[in-house]
C-alpha cells in the first residue's frame, strides 16, 4: 500500500560495505571446505597404509599441518579475508614442499588451489575496503563485479586444466 509505513523500519540497517563480497566468500568456503575434505580423506588412505610406505609418518604429520592451516584459514574468511589469505599462502607454500620433496605429489595441485585462494581472499579484502574508498558506491560495485568475475573465470580455468592434467596423467 503506498504511503504505508515501512514494516521493517525497525530493523537495523547494514551499510553496503558489509554485504560486499558475501558470494565470493562463500565460494571461498565451498571450495576450501571440499578440497579440505578430500586432503583429510588423502591423509586417511596414507594412514591405513602406510605400513607399506616409507617415511609415511612424517608425510603424514606435515599433512595434517596443511589440514589445520587450511582449517584456520578457512575460519578467517568470513570476517578477516587478508588473514585467511596469509594462513592459506603459508599452507600453499608447505603443500608445495610436501610435494615437491616426498611421495605426496597430489601436494602440488592442493597448493595451487590453495593459491587459488590466496588470489580470491585478496580480491575480497581489496573490495571491501574498495567499496568505502570510491565516492560511487555504484561505480565501485561494478569494479569489485568485473574483479570477482574475473578472478571465478581464472579459477574455473585452473581447475578444469588441472583436472584434465590429472586425467591425462600428467
């Protein structure tokens, strides 16, 4: 009905800033979530078998350092998205390590992903703080919008090849 109050008048009003980015950091979460879950499974599997694998403790253990990082990281991105990005940085650069240096060479893909995610946390702390620097609230929108999509087309494309690597056996 026109000219009536508003029913939700009472309810507090967040600025725009606060919303900004809520789609990329769920994506974060979705992502870091499943890859997190498979890692956990991946060191699982290691578990049971490494009777037969030598060295197997300590691949595991750095592992599960990588795991709890990731865990960490994945914790932060909601409210501190630069620090989930350092904590996920510093679990690329072990899981690089952990691949580069051991028998755990599927390290190397988690480690680019985890990179991947370094890149989004930035892009979401950078338009966060971007949306309160820009006097348009729109033109800023649109900024963070070309960013994200961007950025999600990036991501996309890094995992369909690596995917594929993965299938051709590369």
């Amino acid at each position: 009905m026109p000219g009536s109050p508003d029913p939700y008048a009472t309810w507090p009003k967040r600025p725009p800033e606060v919303r900004a980015g809520v789609g990329l950091r769920v994506a974060i979460l979705i992502l870091g979530a499943g890859v997190c879950a498979y890692i956990a499974m991946q060191i699982n599997q290691m578990t049971r078998y490494s009777a037969f694998l030598s060295n197997a403790k300590d691949v595991i253990g750095e592992a599960g350092i990588v795991v709890v990082l990731w865990l960490i990281a994945l914790a932060a991105v909601w409210d501190a998205p630069i620090i989930a990005g350092a904590l996920f940085a510093v679990a690329a650069a072990m899981a690089f390590h952990l691949g580069a240096t051991t028998f755990y060479g599927d390290m190397n893909v988690w480690g680019g992903i985890a990179a991947i995610l370094v890149a989004l946390c930035i892009v979401d702390w950078a338009r966060r703080d971007g949306l309160a620097r820009y006097p348009s609230l729109r033109r800023a929108q649109s900024r963070a919008r070309t960013t994200t999509r961007r950025a999600l087309a990036a991501v996309v494309g890094i995992l369909i090849a690596a995917v594929l690597a993965k299938l051709v056996g590369l």
